[in-house]
C-alpha cells in the first residue's frame, strides 16, 4: 500500500473517513471500484484516491453508495474523527 505523498485538499469533508473507514474493512481500493460499479457508480481508482485525498468533490450519489458499501450512514461520515487518547 502506497503511503499518500501530497497534503490532503479540501474539496470534500468525507474522503479521510471514506479511507479510513476502507482501510479498517480490509478492503482495497479496487475491490471498492468493483462493487461501486456494480451498484452503478463508475468511478476509476484516479477518481477513488482524489475523493481519498479530498481534492476531488463527491457527488451525492457516489456518497450515498460509498455509505453502503462501507456499511455505514452518510451522517457517520460527516463526523469528526475522534482524537487518540494519550
């Protein structure tokens, strides 16, 4: 796995939770890409990792799936990563 290289943008809120939340379930990104694309969601892995990096907007469409196929709620997505205890 490829640690990113560039700051993260600020075009989108929910792209470090949509990393972290893919990174928790194990899940690679082109496994992601394949069950958007069964959904109906065509997004190529250069899309994924711009929404990832929150340099890319997403549609409320694509949030709407990425919540599914996360297994969570777009409204847990918005939320504020909790800071690590120390």
């Amino acid at each position: 796995m490829r640690v990113r290289k560039l700051s993260t943008g600020d075009r989108n809120i929910v792209g470090a939770f949509v990393a972290r939340r893919r990174k928790e379930l194990n899940i690679k990104q082109k496994d992601l890409l394949s069950q958007l694309q069964i959904m109906g969601i065509d997004l190529n892995s250069s899309g994924l990792s711009k929404i990832e990096g929150q340099i890319r907007s997403v549609a409320d469409y694509e949030l709407r799936a990425l919540a599914e196929v996360l297994g969570c709620t777009m409204l847990e997505m918005f939320e504020e990563e909790e800071p690590a205890a120390e």
